[in-house]
C-alpha cells in the first residue's frame, strides 16, 4: 500500500521539515565538494546548490509508489526522495555499499526500492524513460504517476520534443519539471531558444503548463500538488518550469566564465534556504538556538555518511562481471 506525503497545513512543523531537507541537500553538497577538492571523491560532479527548493518542493507532492527519473545533478533529488546520505555518500566514492554498488558514481544514483531511477548523463536522456514507466502503469492499471527532472538545455534536444508529444497525444501519466537555471551547460536560455518562455512552449503540446517560483519552497510544493493531482486525476502530462538558479558553476570542471559574477550574487539574494529560514524567524518559529541544533544534528549525519563511506569496501575484483550482459553467440548457419 502506499504512502501519501500529507497535505502540509502550512503550520511551523512543516515549514521547518521543508528547512531541514533543504539544509540537508545544502549541506551533504558542501561537504562533497571539501572531499571532490581532497580527491576523495573522483569522476565528474554536478552541484545542485541554489535549487534545493525544486528537489524538496517537488517530492512532497510524491506518493512512495510514484516513480522519480532525474538528471546527472540530481543529489539532491536523491536526498529529497528519501535515499539516505550513507548510500549516496558511499556511491561518490565509489564504494560497493553506495546505492549504484560503486558503479554509477555522482551521475548515476539508482534506488530502485525507492523508484528512482537514476541519474542520467545524457541531456534530456531521462525523458523517454520517464514516458515508458507512465506507459508501463497506464497499460497495467497502476494508479501511480512518474515525476521527470530535467534542465533547461533539454529543449534543444530531440527527446524532450518526442516525449512531450507522445505523452500528450497517449495522455501519460507523467510530471514533467523543468529545472530552468537559465544556463545549461554554459551557454544563456537566450542564446539557444528562440522564445524563452519553456511554459508558453511546452503548452504547444496541449498539455497544462505552468512557470513558477522556483527559489520558493512553498511555490513550488503549491504548483507540484496542484499539477500531481491533474496527472492522477488522469488530465494527461504536466509541465511546470521552475525559474531557478544554480549558485556553482555547472560541474566542478567548469571554470564559469559565461556568467556575470553580479548576477550570481544577485540571485544568491533570493536563496531558498536562506530564505525560507528567514520567514521562519520572523514567524518567530525557529530561534537561532534551535537552527544551530539543526545545523549539528545535520553535520553529524554527514560526518556519519562519511564516515562510513570511508570504511566501506571496494567491489571484489570478482564481481566486476556480475552485472554485465554477454551477448549471446550466433547460432551457426
């Protein structure tokens, strides 16, 4: 039987649980660019910070058996869906305890027990995957709907078009969120699309569509039940363009050039956390005492993560075959 999140009644204990996952993605973030940096965590790595409130936000509105397909910066996704930081933690250093075994790394966080899956490195790459688990429940009866992250440079790809299409023209049961950070890899909305409006273009497709908020925790969960219920009320796909901005530069590779330092600070203005926070004391609900409290109970829960990645094992060189499909023989003539 699943488990639906509840309706938030917009009351100090939810907005502080909202604080607290976004705190989490922020944090666990930060701790792995110290260990990127020390060289403890290898490979490619996508940072999510500044689009805490897009994960969190979004996941609220998910039930248990609702399916999550995500992106190559998808940490936070991860976290927001329930992974825990140990497994994750463990997959960035590649250690056979991680969520993937140690085979995905950063960019290819799989929890099937928690129906996210993946992770994806290809741009837009996620789509198609995300229409076949909407088409698989639709044509089995399953009352569950499937959740797609993706960035805004997936609308100069094939698969975003065809997906849309299909999943309108077969009324799928699947969300599309599109996490519109305005760059891509490294290159301006407006320098790649002729009209910037990814709502207005998604609604081309017949489906509703809609921008919102996306440095608003509150927005975003508001916009995700209302587009989720559509979905399960079996009103077809829906888009939702969540206008956020990442405060890192795309991978730890990039060197950020593209973009003005005064409009990262501009936009680091309207952080989600910091925001939320800041409501939240003006409510008088949350005291610097008790944020510090929050702050400790999620830096020794990293440290733990950490910790036991640390100590975790290598995958046996005698399992490196073990997941790995050998074509089969042709039969002879």
């Amino acid at each position: 039987m699943s488990t639906t999140r509840t309706r938030p009644n917009r009351q100090a204990a939810h907005r502080l649980a909202l604080l607290e996952s976004m705190l989490r993605v922020r944090r666990f973030e930060e701790r792995c660019v110290e260990l990127y940096s020390a060289a403890r965590i290898r490979g490619f790595m996508h940072l999510y910070i500044g689009e805490e409130a897009v994960a969190v936000g979004v996941n609220e509105a998910l039930t248990d058996d609702d399916a999550v397909v995500s992106t190559y910066r998808e940490h936070g996704h991860a976290l927001a869906r329930g992974v825990p930081a140990e497994a994750i933690m463990a997959e960035m250093f590649g250690k056979a305890t991680g969520c993937s075994h140690g085979r995905g790394g950063s960019m290819h966080l799989f929890d099937a027990e928690r129906r996210f899956y993946g992770g994806n490195a290809i741009v837009a790459g996620g789509l198609p995957l995300a229409a076949g688990l909407a088409l698989a429940d639709r044509m089995t009866g399953r009352a569950r709907i499937t959740c797609c992250f993706f960035g805004d440079g997936a609308f100069a790809e094939g698969e975003f078009h065809e997906t849309a299409n299909l999943a309108a023209l077969w009324q799928l049961p699947v969300l599309l969120v599109c996490e519109n950070n305005l760059y891509a890899m490294g290159t301006a909305l407006v320098r790649h699309q002729a009209q910037t409006d990814l709502a207005l273009r998604a609604a081309g497709y017949g489906m509703a569509s809609w921008a919102v908020d996306g440095m608003d925790v509150l927005a975003v969960e508001d916009a995700a039940r209302r587009a989720a219920e559509g979905v399960r009320a079996g009103n077809g796909p829906h888009f939702l363009e969540m206008r956020t901005y990442r405060f890192r530069a795309h991978s730890m590779y990039d060197s950020d050039r593209y973009r003005d330092k005064a409009e990262i600070e501009r936009w680091k203005e309207r952080d989600p956390v910091e925001g939320l926070a800041r409501r939240l004391r003006e409510a008088k609900e949350l005291s610097d005492k008790a944020r510090g409290a929050l702050e400790d109970r999620l830096a020794a829960e990293i440290d733990r993560a950490v910790a036991a990645a640390e100590s975790a094992p290598e995958e046996p060189v005698e399992d490196l075959l073990k997941y790995v499909t050998s074509p089969v023989e042709a039969s002879p003539p």
